[in-house]
C-alpha cells in the first residue's frame, strides 16, 4: 500500500491542504504528526497523509502553501520505505 505525505511548514498548512483535498476526492486526507524517518528532512511536525491515487491533486492545491517536501511511503507490513517526490 502506498500514500503520500506532504510536509508542511505549520498545522495551520496542514489543515488547509487536508480541507482542500478533501473537498476534491472521496479519497481522505488527513493531518497526522510526521513520521520519524522524515524529520531529517524538515524539522516540522505536522503532514498530510492521503491515498497515492490523489497526487495531482494534491500537487494542484500546493499554491500559498509553504511545502517542505512531498514523499511516497511504501507499507509492506511493519516496514515503511519513503520516497522523495518533490522535484
């Protein structure tokens, strides 16, 4: 299973991006802590994680929004692969 997560630089981005997505798709989006593994990369808490199959949209409705990166993680089991995407 895959999804994406968008790191954001406030939770007050977070839940703007999650509202905007949801709006557009019956595929949630929602604003969860960031992953430990990807801390490294932003120093941020706060993402949004919503289903692989919402990526152009997501990727549509990153205007005004300070995004500080967008991965793809991967669940095989307990194990979690992520994938930057943010180009």
């Amino acid at each position: 299973m895959s999804d994406i997560i968008v790191i954001v630089g406030s939770v007050t981005s977070a839940t703007r991006l999650a509202r905007r997505i949801n709006s557009q798709s019956t595929e949630m989006a929602r604003v969860i802590s960031t992953p430990a593994d990807l801390h490294v990369h932003s120093g941020c808490s706060y993402s949004v994680r919503t289903s692989l199959k919402n990526e152009s949209i997501v990727r549509n409705n990153l205007g005004g929004l300070n995004i500080k990166g967008i991965f793809i993680e991967k669940r095989d089991g307990n194990e979690r692969s992520y994938y930057d995407i943010s180009r």
